[in-house]
C-alpha cells in the first residue's frame, strides 16, 4: 500500500488485526509504526521475526522516503527531520492515536526524534541498537580498526566519507561487514533476507555524508514521557552498549536491556528473545 503525504509517496505494509475477537466482545489492539534502519535499505529484513509481535499489535511497516518501495525524489530531501515528519504524516493518514514505536539502528534515531517531538502520540517506545548522538561513529571507528579486517577498514571508509556510487556497491559493503554486524553470521549461509532489501545508495550517502554527523538528540530525551524500553547487543560494533546506557539513563524510568550473544543484528542473532523480551515490556507496561 501506498501513502501520498507530504512531498512524497511512502510504501507501507500492515500485518495482523487490530480489532479482534476477544470472548463476547470485540478488542482493539494498540498499533505500532516499526521503523527500519540503514538508511538506505528497507523494511523486509524485519519480517518474518517481528511477525510474532502482531499477536499483541496491529504491525505498520514502511520504507522511508527514497527507500525500498517508497518514492525517490530529489536526495537533498532524504533527511532525519523529514523521516520524522513523514511518519507523522503517515499516522496522521491511517487515522491513528497514539502508537507504539520501534526502531531498530537509525531506526531508533528516527523513533527517537519522533518521540521528543510528539511525546503526545507515544503509546511505548521500544529502540534497539541505537544512539542518541553522533558519537556512535567516533565509537564505530574505534571499534572497527580494533576488530575489523584490512578489507572491511577499507571498505568502510565508504560509509564514513558517504561515498557509495551505486547499490551493486553498498551490497558489497554489507557482505564484507555481515561479521562485524551478525556475530552468528555464517558465510556458507548467506541471510536471504539481505538479497531481498533493496538498497538505496543516495540515502546512506546523505546521512553518513552529511546529518548524521551533527545528530543529537541527548539533551531532548528528557521529553520522552511513555514507556521505554532500550535494547543493546553487547558485541555492537556499530552501536555499542554504552550508547543504550546513555539513551536509557536520560529517558525517565526507561528499561535497559542488554543482549550477552548479540551484535548490532539483535534480530539475527537471538530473535526469539529479542520477541519475548519485547513482548514482556508491552505487556508489562499494558
């Protein structure tokens, strides 16, 4: 499904009901906007394991604008600011109230923004493997000349100088980099899912080229006011923990939560209890 908001056309998907038969009634579920990460890649590497979710919430998916199957357009407009507002839009357009969010990577930088902005329409906040701040790519480089071959330091240097000249290209990137995202990645079994996104390399040169450095939202956190659950992999290269530390610690009685056998891919690498762990918050906090 396609949505016309704004200066663009987002691509959308939905899974599950959100008012099912509950006894001799009717129950509406809440409805959760899952943002996907990259930039520059799309929703499909989340299905099918957030799938689970859609017992307890009615699941939005979507592309951001220049993304996946959502419209490209001029990519001086694929920008944080108008993720944020595209999403309101897009909540705007399916009529909703409040919403659950979840954000996954840049993701939960976009979930982030959005919540300090709209405190008001957050149900929960659930962000995983992310940062509030640029000094995630201070942190990453770090990490990567630490523990990163000769090939995945030379490939990066794609990333941060946002570089990437086509898809074929970004492609490679994530090849060369699935270890250092997936500790329990495999190169004999290569993750389908990766071979069904469709990149977009306009996007993650947009934001590692330029806004990503200048992001922060650290010092707005503190306007957050549903219940948030923060997620880390504790073998992040990208994202480390530390980061979630900080999100969670300005977030008022926002939950942390630490995967001991994860890396930046926290839904490659223990899905089953990235679900049950997220599925508890909800209903914990119902």
């Amino acid at each position: 499904m396609r949505a016309k908001i704004r200066d663009t056309e987002i691509y959308f998907d939905i899974e599950g009901a959100a008012l099912v038969p509950d006894g001799d009634r009717m129950r509406e579920k809440p409805v959760a906007f899952v943002i996907h990460g990259g930039p520059g890649a799309d929703h499909t590497s989340y299905k099918p394991t957030f799938s689970r979710l859609s017992e307890k919430l009615q699941l939005v998916y979507f592309d951001h604008r220049g993304q996946g199957r959502s419209a490209r357009g001029a990519k001086e407009t694929y920008t944080l600011e108008n993720n944020v507002e595209d999403m309101e839009a897009l909540r705007q357009y399916l009529g909703l109230e409040k919403i659950v969010i979840i954000g996954t990577s840049y993701g939960g930088m976009v979930a982030l923004s959005y919540a300090v902005r709209y405190p008001e329409n957050v149900q929960s906040l659930i962000v995983i493997a992310t940062a509030g701040s640029s000094r995630f790519l201070e942190l990453a480089k770090v990490n990567l000349a630490e523990k990163g071959t000769k090939e995945q330091q030379a490939i990066a240097q794609l990333l941060w100088d946002g570089k990437f000249e086509n898809e074929a290209q970004l492609k490679e990137y994530f090849q060369v980099m699935m270890p250092m995202y997936s500790i329990a990645y495999q190169p004999e079994t290569p993750g389908k899912s990766w071979n069904r996104t469709i990149l977009s390399f306009d996007a993650i040169n947009v934001a590692f080229g330029g806004f990503l450095r200048s992001y922060n939202v650290l010092d707005k956190l503190h306007k957050i006011t549903a219940p948030t659950l923060v997620i880390a992999g504790k073998h992040d290269w990208i994202c480390p923990p530390e980061l979630s530390e900080e999100i969670a610690a300005a977030i008022p009685n926002a939950d942390l939560r630490i995967f001991e056998n994860s890396g930046h891919l926290i839904r490659v690498d223990e899905p089953e209890a990235l679900m049950d762990t997220i599925i508890g918050f909800l209903v914990y906090k119902k």
